[in-house]
C-alpha cells in the first residue's frame, strides 16, 4: 500500500498511490494511515483521485481511520473517481465526510479555516 | 497474423472458478472485468458491477469459508437488458438460509463514534442488483442476481 503525504501546517495530505482499496489491502490501508497520521498534527486530507475501485471493506477502512482521528482531527476526502463517489453516495457516507472535489480545493478549504 | 476481431464477444457468457480468498477475488475480478461480457460494459455499468462481484466474492471468502478454504465458481450471460449472474460456493449456508437484510444504520447526524465499520456490503449488492436470489442447494450456495444496463 504506497501513500505518499504532504504536511503543511496544520494540514497533512495523503495520496493514495494504489488503483484501489478493496479486502485484500483494507487492513493494511488502515495501519499505514495510523502511523502516517501519528505524528503530525491538523486536518488529514485523503486523496483519492488515483483510486478507481473502492469496496466496503474499503470504505470501512476510511470510515475506521476517521474514528481513530476523532475527536480532535478531522479526515477530510477529495477527488472521489466516479464509481468510488457512487459506493460514498449509495452507503450514505458522503453525508459523513467533507468531500473536496479536488485536492487544491481542500487545501485552501483548509488554509481558510 | 492478427485474428479477426470476435463480433459475437458481446453476447458471450462468461464462466470462471477461482480460490475465494482476498487475493485471489482481486486477480479473479481483474480477469473477469477484462473479458466479455463485461469488458464491453459502459464505464459506470463496468463499475456496478465490479462493486457488486466483489461484494458477492468477498462475503463468499469471509463467510462461507470462514472455516476453511474453497472455490467459487462465477456465470456471467447477457440478457436483453443486463447480465444474469450466477455465483455458486461450497461453504457453509448464509445464517437461517436466507440473506442479511443489509441495513444502513448511519446516515447525516450520526456521531463519529457511532459509524460502522462494516455492513455496507448487502446494502451496496440489494441497491445494485435485480431479480436477487439465494438457494441452497445440494451442500452450494446458490446466489443469483441481475445486473441491469444502465443501473
């Protein structure tokens, strides 16, 4: 699982670097953000503009990285693919997360804030 | 020499058997989005029905062979408006012989600490498909669906 990040300040970006995240990679997606995420501060801004396929078990694992945040961090999502935006859409999730719609959009949302 | 191209790749009914395990779903879905029928799908009815395999293959891994390895075995046949799918397993029976009802149970409000982490996979499946079906049968489980055109 390759995510490469980015960290400004009180910002850190994540890009997922894989085509998708699906059961055979979910756990592994989850224990990378965790040590990603530990030692920064701020919002968390995922990226997924490269992730063409998302499945439940992947959606849990996004889901799961916003409750380890939680309460004092946010994890923020841009640049949903259309079949990633449709599982969000389909599952009620996109009532759940700030979705960008792409990645510049979030970092000035961000730096705004 | 290149063959000539296949007129017929459109209608053609698509059979594959393969290890249900994560790894060997992911190669399996790959293979099959490859090949006709679904290769010749629109992107967004391609998408549908890749969530949905993956859904349908996931739980088969997850749940029928909970208690060990097995095969599962996937029939793709274009009909008028869509494909027929037919995904037969050996494992164990879905919980009661009948299928998870596949609820939300979160939505706008719910607090953070509340969110599921799971249960989105027979929500996404029942939304996606038509005609859905379980029968077990002869120790398999038996799951067949529609995918409709333009679903």
């Amino acid at each position: 699982m390759q995510l490469q990040t980015q960290t400004r300040p009180r910002l850190l970006s994540v890009l997922v670097m894989e085509d998708r995240i699906d059961a055979a990679s979910a756990i592994q997606f989850k224990e990378r953000m965790r040590d990603l995420t530990q030692t920064a501060d701020g919002r968390v801004v995922l990226d997924l503009a490269r992730v063409m396929f998302l499945d439940s078990s992947g959606l849990g694992a996004i889901v799961a990285v916003k409750k380890l945040l939680a309460p004092d961090r946010v994890l923020e999502l841009s640049s949903l693919t259309p079949t990633v935006e449709k599982v969000f859409r389909l599952t009620r999730m996109d009532t759940i997360f700030t979705i960008h719609p792409s990645h510049e959009v979030a970092v000035s949302h961000a730096a705004s804030a | 020499m290149r063959p000539a191209p296949d007129l017929k790749a459109s209608v053609q009914t698509l059979h594959l058997v393969f290890a249900a395990e994560p790894d060997a779903v992911r190669d399996g879905l790959a293979r099959m989005m490859a090949l006709p029928p679904l290769s010749g799908l629109s992107d967004d009815d391609r998408g549908t029905a890749e969530v949905v395999l993956a859904e349908v293959l996931n739980n088969v891994a997850e749940h029928a062979y909970a208690n060990g390895p097995g095969t599962v075995a996937v029939t793709l046949v274009p009909v008028g408006l869509g494909l027929d799918c037919l995904v037969v397993d050996q494992g164990v029976a879905m919980p009661d012989n009948r299928l998870p009802a596949g609820k939300l149970t979160a939505g706008p409000g719910t607090p953070v600490e509340d969110l599921p982490e799971g249960g989105f996979g027979w929500h996404l499946i029942r939304v996606l498909t038509r005609n859905l079906s379980y029968a077990r049968e002869g120790g398999c489980n038996r799951l067949s669906f529609t995918l409709p055109n333009g679903g």
